[in-house]
C-alpha cells in the first residue's frame, strides 16, 4: 500500500479542513475524496462546511455526488436536515418535497439497522402536518400507520420503541381497530425482534469508521472482510422469511455498505455482480461490473469476468470492447490478453478474424512465445490443421530459440504428431544454442524422448551427453560424468511406478547429494559459540576470520542433561548425595563451581551468597514456585553487615538447619507425615532434627508472615540472628526461632 492510502495523513488533512475557512478547505476535502471516495464521514464533514456557509448549490452538488454511495445514516441525516431547512418557508408545496426526500431516504437506508430514528423523525413530521379538513386528518392517519408497519417489520436498534409507539397510535385512534392490527402485526413484530437480535452479533463485529484502502494482508482487515462476509450470508439466508423482493433489497443495501469499506476488494465486485447475474437482473450486474473497473482500472480479472457475462449473454460487441480496453494505447498490452482476446475472436468471429489479429499481434513489442503457442495450439486442436501448427511454431523458433519452455512446448507438439525424426532434430538445434546452465530441463526432455523412442544404444549416448554438458556447469564436474544407479532408476522408472522403493529412493537421492558435495568442508561455527573456542585462540591456533551467519549453534558441552527419573518436590532434596551436595548436577556440584562463577561469587555481598547456595533443585524446565519460594524463606541468610570484598560464605554441603514448629503456639502447628502412621497434632514435638528439605511446605505464608512480626518484639536473639534475612526469608523466621536455640 502506498502513502497515497495513508489513514494517518487522511485524519490529519481532515482535521485542518475542518479548521480551515471553507476557501482553503475545498481542496483538501476534493483531495482527500479522491482517495476515498466512500468515506461518508469525510463527505458529511464537506457537505457541513457548505451548509454552515448557506451555499446551497455547492450542497445540492455534492450530495449528488455522494449519497447514493454512501448508504450511511449520519450522512442521509445530514441531508433531510438541510432539505428541512430549504423547504420550511415554502407551504404545503416544501412539505411535500420533505415528504418525497423522507421516502427517497428510506428506500435507500430504510434497511439499516440504525435507521431507528429516521422512522421516528418521519413519523413525527407527518403527524405535524396540518389537517384542516376530516378527510385530510384521514389520510395524514393513514399514511403515519403505513410508516409504522413499515418500521415495526424492519430490524434496527429501536424496533421495540417503535412497536410501543405503534400501539399507543392505534389505541389514541380506536381501540376496537387497535386489538386487530396490534395482533395483526404482532408475530411480524417478534419476528423482526428475533432478527435484530441475530443481526446485532455481526454489525458489532463491523468497523464503521475504517476507510477503504487497498488489501495490505493485515490481521484487521482480514477480520473486518470475514465480518461483512458473515453479514452477507446472514442476509442471503432470509431469516425473517420476507418476500423474495424485499429480502434482494436487503442484500443489495448490505452488498452497497459493504463496498463502501471493502471498495478495493475484486472479489466483493465480482460476488455483488454475480449475485445480481443469478438473481435474473444480468443489466444490475453489468453496472455493477462498470462501477468495479472504475474502482479498480488496473484489474484485469474483473475485465474478463464483465467480457464473460456479456459473451454469455450474446452481447458480443459489447465484450470485444471490454476486450479491447485491456489493450489501452497498445503499449502495456500483455501477451495473455493478446492470447485471450484470439480465443474470443476464435469464438464469436471465426477462424479468419483470430489469424489477422495473430499476425498483427506478433509485431507487439510485449508478443512473447505464449502468443505463438496458444494460436498454433489453437489451430491444432480447434482447426484440426496440424500444417498451419507446424508453421507458426516454426516461425516461432526463429524468433524463441533460445527459450527453454518454447522448445519443451514445440517438442510437446510434436510428440503428438508422432515425429520423433523432428523431434530429435528440434533438440539437437536447440542445444546447441542454449547455455548449459539453461538447458537442464532441455536435456532432461531429451533423455525421456530417448527412453521412449530410442534403443538403448542411444538411450545412454544421450545420458553420457547430458552429463557431459552439464559437467561444465557443475563445481566438480568429474563426479558428475560417473554412473549412478539413479540413473538406472531413471531409466527403468515409468509414470509412479519404480523398481525400487521409496526408502531406496530417498536413500540414493541423499547419496547423489553426498556425493556431491563430497569435498565441501563444512562450515565453521560461529566464534565464541564453539566449545573450547576461547582456549584455542589464547593458544594461537588460527580462527575462521569470516565465520559464516548461517546457523548459530549452542555450546552444548556445558549442558546438563535433564534426567526425567528425579524424585519430584521435597523428596528429591531430601536425599543428599554421597558428597552432601545438592542432588543435581548444576553449578553448584560436589565439584564446586566453575572459575567464572567462583570470580562472580566472590564480587556478590555474603548474604547474596549464601542465598544462591541455599536455592533448592530445579525440577524440570520450570520448577514449583511455591516450593522453591519456602525453602528460600527458611534459609539461614547471615546478616549483610560484612565489609565490601568480603569473600562469600562457602557453599553449603549436606543438610540444612533443623526447624521445629512455632514455640508455645498451637494455633499453626506443621503436621509431621510418615508411612502407615498420622501424629496428632497436639502431641509431643518429634525431638528428632529434620532437613529444611523434609519440612512440608507451609500452607498459610500470610499467617506466617504475621506471627513472625508478633515474635520481633518478643525475642531480641531471634531480631539479631535475622537481621540480614529480611529481604529473603523474614515470612518464615518465626518457625524457625524453635531450632536456632
């Protein structure tokens, strides 16, 4: 999508024409309506800007240019308003020009599902008629009821208040007419309520605001055609089971709004126009086909579907026009419509009127060898005259010798003749012409022919020259002149069936590339990637200096391997190794760290230290949180009070310190779990000292946290002893006050 579709800049230039005097602000409205010319926003901001100035020509201009393509309510709105205000003066004869301009707007967006308050401004303003006479407040009577069915049957946001509105007309006029036709209408009534419901759901889906620009593929635009898409079936169904002529009226209006945000969609042309084709109306699809090539000029497949439905409707001039008008002034031409517009002189005027174009056509500047195939194959398989085949893809070959497809395309030709002396011929021409690079699937057609006509004598005299040719062309070129036994399975091969299995297939298909490449050495990884790559530099050995960007692989040396058979949650920390050390194979092994993370350790604060030597296991790619959040919080973290450049505490080996439940509180009370056996609550505590490991996680880390600050004040040796803890583990210090002692 170019700048010329920016939405941005439109919403900017509409902006300051709106600001700007009504002299400066009609070029930017014309620019602006140019580019979008069913914006209906920016129209009625234009239309505005005149009607504020009393200019009511200019007004009248320019909704006749926009209102019939712009079926929006606010922009119809603006136009009764301001035939309102021309007619107010003029008597009788300017309500009925109001009157006229009420059902010229109703029968076009009388169907809208916001047209609510339309129905009701028009009610209003024939029940503010005057009616000096019985007769005339008769027929004022009658024509506000004809409105109200109208509008009581018809799904807009307001179809309730007007029913309300509807019985309360009938019973101020006589209650006895009322009972009959409230219950008259009443089930047409429900049934458009029902409707609108149905219809809400996908008008929601609908952006009222988006201009028409251009396809870009984005996901907005998507979603916004699959709405309209989804609106149009819904109509096409006829859910309220209306006659057959209201229910096309109500799809020509959805199709019409449609267009008015999806104008540079072809396909939304081509389904309206083929929709009016299938409904019987072929004149409605022909103007809507004239309207799509003046929305998009540059679209040649809705000029062949608008050239189609006029031949198929015998309306042949009228298709050749449409022909024609691909040509332009002859200079952008494109073969194919040169192609296409033969056929449909074949069709319509017969054998002559094709051969004349033909030869007018060969001398185009854009005549490709597509031209010279389709009319020697047309001449073959339509005319049954092979000769005059024969000759155009001779006159041809002078010209595309050295096109690949035109050889493949004239060998074709001759196949069906049964020619194989010619055939051979053509070959032999053409490769010695062509460029080895260019001729691969030359050859590759030569090797078939030979397969089916030729002995095998002459089978593999044209295999050895085909290698031999395209040798040149390959990096080694003696490896491509050696027998393969794909070779025999190419020759022994016929249609989809092989002497060989698939997997015997792609098993000599994957030795050919080998084979191939055979002496290609593999490409470095990048530096800094490969293992061990910084100790052979620092040693001397020379690097890759232009390291390929390919492929980035990972040190996959300093990986530890994930071993799914772990004991998972506590009790896999519950079982230190032999060494004492956690029990996985990270960081922090028996072994102790690496040097870089010793020299990381020792820049940390201790108590930063200790708390990443306390962190538990990790189970899998992503570990319990919960679980590693209380081992955390029950670590022994020393207090951060130690000089800068003091060295870390050493990692902790085996088991953690003890931890008993909270001291003289029988509110929360860990529960000790063993096999066979479950402790009461209030016994004794177990004397016994467990790993921080083995605790159960604690349920209630509010409550927790709570106690502990009830204990702060309490015990001056449990402050101390945690001072440095209150970034990592003060939640928990309380339980812990039991087993620090």
């Amino acid at each position: 999508m170019t700048d010329k579709y920016n939405v941005e800049a439109a919403e900017i230039l509409a902006n300051e024409a709106l600001r700007s005097p009504i002299s400066e602000a009609v070029p930017i409205y014309e620019q602006l309506l140019s580019t979008f010319p069913t914006a209906a926003k920016y129209w009625k901001q234009y239309v505005e800007a005149h009607m504020a100035v009393n200019n009511d020509d200019a007004t009248k201009q320019i909704f006749s240019r926009c209102l019939l393509n712009c079926l929006q309510i606010p922009l119809w709105r603006c136009y009764i308003r301001f035939i309102r205000k021309v007619n107010d003066k003029r008597g009788n004869e300017g309500q009925e020009e109001t009157r006229k301009a009420f059902d010229f707007m109703l029968n076009y967006v009388g169907a809208d599902i916001a047209s609510g308050p339309v129905w009701m401004e028009y009610i209003a303003f024939l029940r503010s008629l005057p009616a000096p006479t019985a007769q005339e407040e008769s027929q004022r009577m009658t024509s506000v009821r004809k409105i109200y069915q109208r509008a009581i049957v018809t799904p807009t946001h307001h179809v309730e208040q007007l029913w309300r509105d509807y019985e309360n007309f009938e019973n101020s006029i006589s209650r006895a007419l009322a009972k009959g036709l409230v219950s008259e209408y009443q089930p047409k009534y429900n049934s458009a309520r029902a409707v609108y419901r149905e219809r809400k759901k996908y008008t929601d889906e609908i952006d009222w605001n988006m201009l028409a620009i251009p396809p870009s593929g984005s996901s907005k635009e998507e979603m916004q055609w699959m709405a309209w898409k989804k609106l149009l079936a819904f109509e096409k169904a006829n859910p309220q089971r209306i006659d057959s002529a209201s229910a096309n009226k109500r799809i020509v209006f959805t199709y019409e709004q449609c267009l008015m945000y999806l104008y540079h969609y072809p396909d939304i042309w081509y389904e309206y126009a083929t929709w009016h084709a299938k409904a019987g109306s072929v004149d409605s699809a022909i103007k809507v086909f004239q309207r799509a090539l003046k929305a998009l000029p540059e679209s040649e497949m809705l000029r062949y579907a608008y050239a189609e439905l006029e031949e198929s409707r015998g309306a042949i001039q009228a298709a050749k026009k449409v022909y024609e008008s691909l040509f332009g002034d002859g200079s952008n031409a494109s073969a194919l419509s040169h192609i296409q517009f033969i056929r449909f002189l074949r069709r319509s005027e017969g054998v002559e009127a094709a051969r004349k174009y033909f030869v007018d056509a060969r001398k185009s500047p854009n005549c490709t060898y597509h031209v010279y195939v389709a009319y020697a194959m047309m001449a073959f398989c339509l005319d049954k005259d092979a000769k005059m085949a024969h000759n155009v893809f001779e006159a041809g070959l002078k010209r595309f010798m050295h096109e690949p497809g035109y050889i493949l395309e004239y060998a074709d030709f001759l196949y069906r003749l049964n020619d194989d002396r010619n055939i051979r011929a053509l070959f032999e021409r053409a490769l010695s012409s062509l460029p080895p690079e260019e001729s691969v699937e030359v050859w590759k057609k030569f090797t078939q022919f030979e397969q089916t006509y030729g002995d095998l004598a002459s089978m593999l005299k044209v295999e050895q020259r085909r290698k031999e040719a395209l040798s040149r062309t390959a990096d080694d070129g003696a490896s491509e002149l050696e027998s393969s036994l794909h070779d025999v399975v190419s020759r022994y091969s016929f249609m989809d069936l092989w002497p060989c299995s698939s997997n015997d297939l792609n098993h000599l298909a994957r030795q050919e590339w080998l084979a191939r490449n055979i002496n290609k050495k593999p490409d470095k990884p990048t530096l800094g990637i490969e293992a061990g790559s910084a100790d052979k530099t620092t040693s001397g050995v020379s690097s890759n200096t232009n390291p390929p960007a390919k492929v980035v692989y990972p040190d996959t040396s300093k990986m530890t391997v994930y071993d799914p058979r772990q004991i998972p949650g506590p009790a896999a920390l519950a079982a230190p190794s032999a060494s004492g050390t956690l029990p996985y194979s990270g960081p922090f092994s028996s072994n102790g760290p690496p040097n870089a993370l010793n020299d990381i350790l020792k820049s940390l604060p201790p108590a930063f230290a200790a708390f990443i030597a306390n962190l538990p296991a990790v189970e899998g790619p992503s570990p319990d949180a919960d679980f590693v959040i209380s081992v955390c919080l029950q670590s022994n973290i020393p207090a951060a009070t130690g000089k800068s450049g003091t060295a870390p505490l050493p990692l902790q080996s085996g088991a953690a310190p003890s931890t008993s439940d909270l001291s003289d509180s029988s509110k929360f009370r860990p529960r000790d779990r063993q096999p066979g056996k479950r402790k009461d609550m209030d016994r004794q505590e177990d004397d016994e000292s467990t790993t921080i490991q083995s605790q159960p996680l604690p349920r209630d880390l509010f409550k927790i946290r709570q106690l502990q600050k009830a204990r702060v004040g309490n015990s001056s040796r449990v402050t101390s002893s945690y001072t440095g803890s209150a970034s990592y583990g003060s939640a928990l210090s309380g339980d812990l006050s039991g087993s620090t002692s």
